[in-house]
C-alpha cells in the first residue's frame, strides 16, 4: 500500500512538471508574438527615409541616423495623415540589403500601406537589377497584405554631378515597375523639378524644404493608392 502511495505521487509530481513546461512554452510564446507591432503607415528605405540633411529646428538628435532623429519627410508625413508612421530608414542601405530586410518588417510591422524608397545608395550600378530588386520587394509587400508605393530619387548635384544621368535612367525604371506593377508613384523627381534649393548642401540629401515637398508627394501618391487610381 505505501509503495502505492509512492507511486501515485511520483505520477503527480510528473504531471505537475509537465503541466509547469507546457505553461512556460505558453508564456515564451505569448512573449514573442508580443514584439510584434501593427502600423497603418511604415515609411521604408536608407538616409532619404530616415532624414539625413535635415537639418531645421525641433529635431531631437544631431546624429541623422539615429533611430531617434524625427527629421525628414516622415514627421511632416505624419502630420498630413494625422496617423502614426513606423520609419524603417537604415543609413547606407542598399536596395539588395534593403530587399533582404523587408520581409522582417513586413512581418513585424503588418503595415497596411509601405512607402519604398531605395536606390540611392546603389548609384552606378545596374539600373535593370536595381528595377528587379524593386520589383521583388513590391510583390512582397502584396503578399503580406501591404500596399506598396514607390518613389523616384530627388535630382543630385556638385560632386554628385556625375550620376545625374544614371538617376534620370533609374527614374525612368521606377516609373516603369509602377506602370507595370499597378502601383501609386511618387515622382520626387518630378516634384523637385531639379531645384538645387531642395537639396542639403551634399548635393545629394533633401534639406527641409525638399522633405516638405517629399512629404507632399508620397501624400498624393497614397491618396491615389486609396482611391485606386494608377
């Protein structure tokens, strides 16, 4: 009888050590979903996105690309929409880089709307891999329920003269993945209309009035996006 009894605990001690690991599988798991975030707006891309040359009043970092640094178009964007908006620039970027990343995002995130901008940090290279790259990451985003909208890249000047011509190239490669992929556009390269007064002086970053129009434009490219016109 008392060998029983040894038993019938032994059991309950088992089933107490079962029921405790099930019960902390539960809350690790509970604990990493909980990472995950929802924004409506998730503004993507390198310095443009994140706000590099911006460099008006009220910004709460000097280092311009600091996760903390509210400059540039997304702030402005901000407040057109009345709407959160995750930044997910990243100094430096690469499209490819860029292209690997988003998937993270898009999955973390669950943005209803992304604004892509990349390309930049790419200058000389292959516009036709660039384009692909661009088109890959517009298909992801439509997979993960996201709609994508893309822009040019703002005009480029002094030492950045150089790569004029393969920016124009690049700008016409945007607009085509546009065309061909049903998406809204947002021609900063129209809108800038090769006004040197919007670039910082690195002749390649918008300064404050440039992200202002920036903001303006991917405004009117999401009003397209919402109401379907492309």
């Amino acid at each position: 009888m008392k060998s029983l009894e040894v038993r019938s605990a032994g059991i309950f001690a088992v089933l107490g050590i079962i029921v405790s690991s099930m019960l902390l599988v539960s809350s690790c798991g509970s604990n990493s979903s909980s990472t995950d975030t929802t924004y409506k707006y998730v503004a993507y891309g390198d310095s443009m996105t994140r706000g590099a040359g911006d460099y008006s009043a009220g910004v709460v970092t000097t280092d311009r690309c600091s996760e903390e640094f509210n400059g540039g178009y997304v702030p402005r964007l901000k407040n057109i929409v009345g709407e959160e908006i995750a930044n997910e620039g990243i100094c430096g970027e690469s499209i490819f880089t860029g292209e690997r990343r988003l998937r993270i995002v898009l999955e973390r995130d669950h943005p209803t709307y992304i604004f892509i901008l990349e390309g930049a940090n790419d200058r000389g290279g292959s516009v036709e891999g660039i384009a692909a790259a661009l088109c890959r990451m517009v298909e992801m985003a439509k997979r993960n329920n996201a709609t994508p909208i893309i822009g040019t890249l703002p005009p480029v000047f002094d030492e950045y003269d150089d790569f004029a011509e393969w920016t124009n190239s690049m700008n016409e490669a945007i607009r085509k993945v546009a065309v061909d992929e049903t998406v809204a556009l947002a021609d900063h390269a129209v809108a800038f209309n090769n006004d040197r007064s919007l670039i910082w002086r690195d002749g390649l970053h918008p300064n404050e009035d440039g992200y202002k129009v920036m903001a303006d434009t991917w405004y009117n490219a999401l009003l397209e996006a919402q109401a379907g016109v492309m």
